[in-house]
C-alpha cells in the first residue's frame, strides 16, 4: 500500500489517467485541425483574388480621397480601401460629406491619415487623385503592385456662394464616381 492506495487502484489511476490523456490528445489534436483549418480558410479569404487592398493618396485627405475612398468601398463591401495624405487636413472637408451623403455615401466618421501610417503595408493598386496640373501628386514608397493617377481637380479651391461651391463639389464627386467605377469595372474582371 502506497500512500493510503493499494497497488491496484494505483494502476487502475495510471491505466485511467492514460486513457484521459489519450483522450485530451486526441482532442487536442482535433482542436489543433480546427484551428488550423480555421487559419488557413481566414488566408484563403485574405488572399482570395477577388480581395483588393487600396490606398488612394492625396495631399490634405480631405476632399478626393475621401470621396474616391467612399465610392470604392460601396462598389465592393470585401475590398480594403483607404485613403492617405501627405500633409493631411485637420479633419474631412465638410463639403465633401455632404455631395457624399447626396449619393447615399456616409464619409462623415472618416479621418484624415498620413500616408506614413501605411508604409508598411503591401497594396494591390495605390492611386493618386491629385490635380497634375496645379500640385505635386504625393509618391508612395511602401509595396505596391500597381500605381496609377485619376487626376481630379481640388474642389476646396471653389469660391463663390454656398450653392455655387456644392455645385463644383458635386461635379467632382461625379467625376471620381464614374471614373473609379470604371476602374472598379476593369479589375473586377
């Protein structure tokens, strides 16, 4: 007798313990399938061609950027798309919001990003929207597949009355809708 246990409840403990331990790794085993299946399924999701990863990129992150960012993200509700500045505005340009939530887009809780918070991020498409003609159109040097420029003209410069400045807002904003839907169009292909 051993500690208050006869030598065959001793054994009868090992033999029981065994055979919980089997059973523990075998479910642990199971466990470590699941996990791994589960794993692997959220990187086949991740990586699934028909998931893109954008960056649209601007100087203020105020105005066009944001808008394009809205337009792509409702053509396509798996897509990752952000937008990004090199001299970010303190906040989303309130005209901008506004012609957004005319064409069903809220971009109200949007906020102006540097683009240095995406260095480190790989991208499928990084964009620029930035007028050619009147600005320098911000470079991205983080990993990217494909560049391109969908030059807009910046609506902030409008002058004149309230209705006049929304009408140039709202002529941009259709312009970056039809000419991001048709980028949309192209690589959904």
């Amino acid at each position: 007798m051993y500690g208050g246990f006869t030598e065959n409840t001793e054994r009868k403990m090992t033999c029981y313990q065994s055979s919980v331990l089997s059973v523990l790794l075998r479910d642990l085993r199971g466990l470590i399938k699941i996990i791994h299946f589960n794993t692997l399924s959220s990187w086949v999701r991740a990586h699934n061609d028909t998931s893109m990863k954008i960056l649209i990129l601007c100087t203020g992150n105020s105005c066009r950027s944001q808008m394009a960012e809205g337009f792509l993200r409702s053509f396509n509700k798996d897509w990752q798309v952000y937008s990004g500045g090199t001299h970010p505005a303190s906040s989303v340009n309130p005209y901008a919001v506004r012609v957004m939530k005319e064409a069903g887009i809220d971009i109200s809780h949007h906020t102006t990003t540097p683009v240095e918070c995406y260095m480190n991020d790989a991208f499928d498409y990084v964009i620029t929207v930035c007028d050619n003609a009147k600005e320098s159109c911000p470079v991205f040097t983080g990993h990217v597949k494909n560049r391109l420029h969908i030059g807009f003209p910046d609506p902030a410069d409008a002058t004149g009355t309230d209705e006049e400045i929304l009408a140039v807002y709202r002529d941009i904003r259709d312009e970056i809708q039809r000419l991001f839907y048709k980028f949309f169009l192209k690589i959904s292909q």
